[in-house]
C-alpha cells in the first residue's frame, strides 16, 4: 500500500459512498479546549463507515468472482454494509448470522437484499457455517475487519477528513476489530506528516490495548460493553499495522461512553452509536494532554434503536 | 417589507447564527416519492431557528435601547434564544418564566446569562410580570413570535433555503405563534416566483388552521399536544402575513407527529424535536398530492429531552 494505491481506493469506492460532512461545536470546543472535528460517518449510507471497507472490498474482486457473489458472518453493520455494497455493484451477498440476532438487525440486512444464512451463536459455528457457504456457492469470503480492501476502505474517511482539515494534530478512532483504526493510521501516515493516530477502547473489552502492550494479539475473554461493535478482536492483517502506526489506545469506562454519547446527542443534535462515542470520551478523558490541539474524531456510527436508549 | 430589506436582516444577523445545512435522504425521498430538501435549524445555535429572531430584534434596537436591555416571557426556545441573542451582543436580558417551568429550562437559559424572573404558571400572569420588568429596568419587550423583527429574522432560514435550491416547489414550516411561518411566507415571495408556503399544525392545536378558515384570529382552548413550541396563538403582527402569503395548513395527529420524527432520527440520524416533525408530518400524510415535486421542510429545532422521548 502506498499513498496513491489508497487514493485509487478511494476514487473507486466514491460511486458507492457519501462525502460525510465534518461538523464542529463551540461548545465542545470550549470543554475541551481544543479543536475538535468530528467526521461523520453516522450519515454515511446504511449509517456507518463500514459501507467504505464492504464496498472497496468487492470492487476489488476479479469480474468471476463477482459472478459467485461474496459472504460474510456479522450481525452488526458490516451485514448491512456488504448487502448494500454487493446491491449497488450487482452482486449477491450471503450473510451468516447467528440465529438469536435481533429481528430489527435482519430485517436491515434484508432490506439491503442480503440473504441470511443463520447458525449457532458461537464464533466457531459463524466461521464453519460461513466456510460452508463459501465451499457451496463460491463465493468470496470478506471478513468484516481483518482483510486489506476493507481496512484500505475504511481509511478513505481519513483521506477525506485530512483534505478539509490537512493540519490535524491527532486522529482519534474507535477500536473493535481494528480495520477502522488500521485504515485510519495508514491514511494519517501517508497524507499529513505529523498526525497521530490514537484509538479509544472500551476498557471492558480492551483487547487492542493488551495486544499493543504485550506485541501479540491478546483476546477479549469477555465482553460486556454498551460498545457493541467493539466487541470483536483484532485480527493478523490489521494487527501489524496499528503495531506500527497507532500512537495508543486510550480506555474508557461504561458511564464515560454514555456521557460522551449524551453530550454529542444534547448538544450536537446527531445520533451516534454508543461504539462511536468511545473514541470522543478518550479525548474527554485526557483532555489535560490534548489542550490547544486540532483533533478529529471519527464518529464511526448512527445505528441505534431509539427505544433503547442508555440514558 | 422588501426583498432588499429582507436581505438587510440576513446581513445583520450572520455574526450570530449559523448557515444551517440543508440535508436530504435517499430513502426518504423515494418513500414520498419527492425530492425533499431539510433545512436543519436543529443545528442553529442553542438548538432552533429563533436564535434568527432573537438576533435581529435586539440588533434592530437603538443604543439607547439596548442599555437598558430586553424581556421577554418564554420558557421554551425563545427564552434561550434571546439570552443568547443578548449576550452575544452585549445587552441585558429578562426573562419571563412560570415558576413552574423544568429546571432543565432555567438552566438553559442561565447558561447564557438571562436573568429569569418568575411569575405564576398563567398567561396574564406572565403577561403582567413582563410589564412590570419593563416598567421597572426601561427593558423593550420582545414577543416571540408577534414581532415585526423576529418575524424578518425568521425569513432568514427561507433566504438561506432558497439560495442553496432557488427552484423548490413548496416549503413546510410548523406553525406555532406564527413567527416562522410569517417570515418564511414573506421570504419565499420575495426569493422565489413559484414556491408556495404550507404550515403543518397539530390537530390538537390547531389554532392557526381555524384563523385561515375564519379570517379572524382564533385560540386554542386547549392544547394538548406533544409538539410543545406550537401550543401558542397567532399574533396581529404575523397573521395578516400568514393569511395573505400561506397556501394552506394541513393538520396532523399525535401518532403522525411521533412518526415522523422518529423517522428522522433513525434514517436521517439528526435530532429533532416534535415541533420539527410536525412540518414532515404534514407532507407524509399528503404526499400523493406532492409527487416529483422539490419540496423545502424547515426542521425547527433539536432541543428535547432524550432522557424522555415519546418512542
């Protein structure tokens, strides 16, 4: 990968993808004092950053590989991202889910026309069940973190991001599975020249946080976090790159998760994902050693059941 | 009033508002079958379109004027509104409010520096009390929506709309005590040729709607309505605008309104309040009548309680 191979994934997957605004808040700025710029991915198409990765993922395949369509196990929004991805570009997606997945959860993927596979709620029957659809129909396996085109499309919101506002001091990304944040750092890397790229975790599933202090992918053995597309661990394709390029990750409690939700809620006026208010309370945590600096922050997400709600 | 003074207004108050977005949705779109255009003044500064009036009102005094500061009764946006408005400007503001009111409210507007005095919870009572403040402080009363300059500091969100989509077909705006749609009325006639003003009320409030059948002001007995900015009365100031410029007002019922916000907040992924949805409400429940049209809705304001939502 290199600058401009990360250029041409971004003009390729710009047909299937919204140009989200960055937006700002005097007030918050004032609580933080710093500047702080959010790049809203909650207004993304299916309404988060995961429509970048799915759809980069299956403009790269081969004109044979699109015949026999592709598959992937999610019952968050990369389900939803893949099946609207393979949608537009005219190729099926299966989608293995777990059976228990929440009725509204399908009932997106299938809107999307993504057809759903169900199996055990448990990682080794999603894998098998996910590798029996491969095996039957041929088509291509995309995971939804650990594979090159999702984590080089998933950094195009960085691309973006940088070209409205190219002297950024830090990038704050939230970290699940870690194609987010592996994309964010490659593309802080190649276009700015002193942007740091820190990651925010739940400290209830703190894997990347172990996995970067010990060198090895360490697992999360449970958890139980608001963060629910945070839950996942990293894999061996983005792994090596946040080893490289992420500055930290910095850990959140549960109560500092919702009360940075809630503040981008009151005041803001937007909807996010509790996952994207992670990144946005690592710079509330810290914010002694952020003071004057212009920061983005990647609200990854804006899909949440209403009558749900936290607070 | 004239095109050109209008325009005066707008220039006045830009120091203190903000250019609102206007944004649309694809899925949206193709449930109405409509190209519909969301002027977001949930994103104004202190959360709704009246910061615009409270702006002009308190440009448009005289020094002398402005010493002795303004007043107003309002425990709802306008309360902030003017508070806001007045600080930024440097005056004094008084604020009117039943001492009944949600101390979510009269935080608000200590936030930004009002003076609140209180009065009992009825509309004389509040009425007598602003007349005393302004005996009292020689403050100018400032009505919410009954005022020639907040009725032009109103307009300029239709200015601003039909400068980004000079060719709209129709603009929806929520009617409360008349000021927005007075001042959206008036704009669209004088920067658009074609575009016609349409009011949404709640059925259970719909004062305004009986005003245009009879020719004469009418009041609501009661209001029972969860759209809470839209329970007042219309005003000798903006009703003459309203009938002569206001295609028609079409009602809407509770369940409508809860609809349609909701929809907006999970497809749009942007916080409204109820009052906001009314507007949307009324061209989801004729958009037969709407097809293939451009269509502006003014979403009026994000100030709502997420710790209490209908849904």
């Amino acid at each position: 990968m290199n600058k401009d191979l990360l250029l041409q994934v971004h003009e390729r997957v710009k047909p299937y993808i919204h140009r989200t605004p960055v937006l700002t808040s005097e007030l918050i700025n004032n609580m933080v004092q710093a500047n702080v710029y959010f790049k809203c991915e909650n207004f993304q198409k299916m309404g988060a950053f995961k429509m970048r990765g799915a759809a980069n993922a299956i403009v790269s395949l081969s004109e044979v590989e699109r015949q026999s369509g592709v598959v992937t196990h999610s019952s968050g929004n990369f389900a939803q991202a893949l099946s609207l991805a393979a949608k537009k570009i005219g190729v099926k997606a299966y989608i293995v889910m777990p059976k228990n997945a929440p009725q509204v959860k399908k009932n997106a993927v299938k809107t999307y026309e993504g057809e759903i596979i169900e199996c055990e709620s448990n990682p080794i029957a999603r894998e098998e069940m996910a590798a029996k659809v491969q095996q039957k129909t041929g088509a291509t396996f995309i995971h939804p973190s650990n594979d090159d085109a999702v984590i080089y499309g998933q950094g195009t919101a960085t691309i973006e991001l940088l070209e409205d506002y190219p002297d950024l001091d830090y990038i704050f990304s939230p970290v699940g599975g870690g194609g987010l944040i592996a994309g964010t750092a490659l593309a802080a890397n190649y276009f700015s020249n002193h942007c740091k790229v820190i990651g925010g975790e739940p400290i209830n599933a703190d894997d990347a946080y172990r996995s970067l202090l010990s060198g090895n992918i360490e697992l999360n053995d449970s958890a139980d976090t608001i963060a629910d597309g945070l839950r996942t661990n990293l894999g061996d394709r983005n792994f090596p790159i946040i080893k490289k390029y992420v500055e930290k990750i910095i850990r959140v409690e549960e109560d500092e998760i919702i009360e940075a939700m809630k503040l981008i809620w009151e005041r803001m006026k937007i909807i996010i994902e509790p996952s994207s208010a992670v990144a946005f309370a690592a710079v509330l945590k810290n914010k002694e050693d952020f003071k004057n600096k212009k920061i983005g922050v990647i609200l990854s997400g804006g899909n949440v059941d209403v009558e749900n709600l936290p607070f």
